[in-house]
C-alpha cells in the first residue's frame, strides 16, 4: 500500500461543477502539500496544510489530521482548472522528503 | 514564475552517457530538492541539499550524483545513462528546507535517453 492515496484517479466535470479530490496517508506529517501540474509540465505549489483549512480564490483544501485525510475542492470549475493533482506528505520524522500521491487528472469540459 | 530556474529545457542523449542539469533556487532560497517524474512512476524524491550540505536522500541511484555550490545553484548530475532514466527532472526550491515549507518548482528538464 503507498504511503499516499489519492482518489479519484481521473475526473471529468462540466465546467461550474463542484469539484472534490481526496488524499488518505498512513505515516505521521509535518505537513500535506497540494500541487498542481498544467499540461505543459510545469508544477506550481496551491497550499501547504498542517492542520484546518485554507483557501485561495475558488479553491479550498482542507485536512483531518486524526483520520489522517484531506480534500483538495474547487468551486465554479472552469476549463482552465484542467490539470493533474497531486497531494504530498512532509514526514515528522525528522527526515524532510516529501512523498508524492500518483496525481488526479482532472478535465473540465465547457 | 516561480523564481527557480532549470537548464537545459529539453536533452536527448544515447544510452551510456553523462548529463548535468543545472539549478538555480530563489532568491533568498537555502534548500534545493531534486525530484524524477516518469511516466510510471510519478514523482519521486531525489535528493535535498541545504546551504551546501546533502540534507535528505530518496531513491537516488548510485548512477546519479548531485552537489550545491556556495552561489546555492545546484547541479544533478546522471551517469551511464539507460533508456529508463528518461523523465522529467524537476528542482525546487524552500526557504530553510523543512518539509512544511512551501516549496517553489523549476520548469523542468525533460531527459530523453535513446
């Protein structure tokens, strides 16, 4: 079992829909990282969780530490949001690599 | 722009050759981290140097080797290269280098090994 699980792996919405992408861990964090990577390649930083909730614009992340879970939303979707996800923990065991889930693809359709 | 810089964009190389990709942090920036994205196997941590100093190492192989210089650029540098080391390489960089920083990515250095 990977330390990360995201789910789901693929989503395809019409454009405005709501939008819910999930992160389970099983290891202990300093903190879970949301990421996004644009078709071309390029990966730009959404938020850095360590407990609650944060958001930016129409994007909201939030996290559960106890049931060691957190959800990536994404309101008023737009075809510009299509990209790939991709969740990462931050071990607090002192060693300071971040461990990647496999990504969720998202295609928002006009 | 997320400040860090990567060169090359793109490489193509044969198998059996030595490539260096290169680096640049954010201003102000003291950790980089090197990580391997290919196509099966999704991002993988490399390696993270702080102000210098090798700090955390991942799944790096014996092949690959990196370093960071006091300007804080860093290098990755990949030997004997096989048709599977074919990926994208990404830098990043973080302000002290503990994992519950925001790190900021580089573009990418895209490998082609044939």
């Amino acid at each position: 079992k990977n330390e990360v699980e995201q789910s789901p792996q693929n989503l395809t919405a019409q454009e405005g829909e709501f939008i819910t992408i999930n992160c389970s861990y099983s290891v202990g964090i300093s903190a879970l990282h949301w990421l996004q990577q644009h078709p071309g390649g390029g990966i730009v930083s959404l938020f850095m969780l360590s407990s609650g909730k944060k958001k930016h614009g129409r994007l909201i992340a939030t996290i559960n530490i106890q049931e060691k879970h957190s959800s990536l939303h994404i309101t008023a979707s737009h075809p510009r949001d299509s990209a790939v996800y991709i969740c990462a923990v931050g071990s607090n065991f002192g060693n300071e690599k971040l461990t990647f889930g496999t990504g969720t693809r998202l295609t928002i359709i006009p | 722009d997320s400040g860090v810089t990567q060169t090359p964009k793109h490489l193509i190389t044969a198998t059996g050759q030595r490539v260096t990709l290169r680096c640049s942090p954010r201003s102000g920036d003291l950790s980089v981290y090197w990580y391997q994205q290919s196509l099966d196997q999704g991002l993988q941590f490399l390696i993270q140097y702080y102000n210098g100093e090798e700090r955390a190492k991942g799944n790096i192989l014996e092949r690959f080797s990196a370093q960071q210089f006091p300007d804080l650029h860093s290098e990755l540098n990949l030997s004997s290269l096989e048709l599977g080391d074919s990926a994208l390489y990404f830098c990043a960089s973080s302000a002290s280098g503990h994992s519950y920083n925001e790190q900021f990515f580089g573009p990418g250095t895209r490998l082609t090994v044939l």
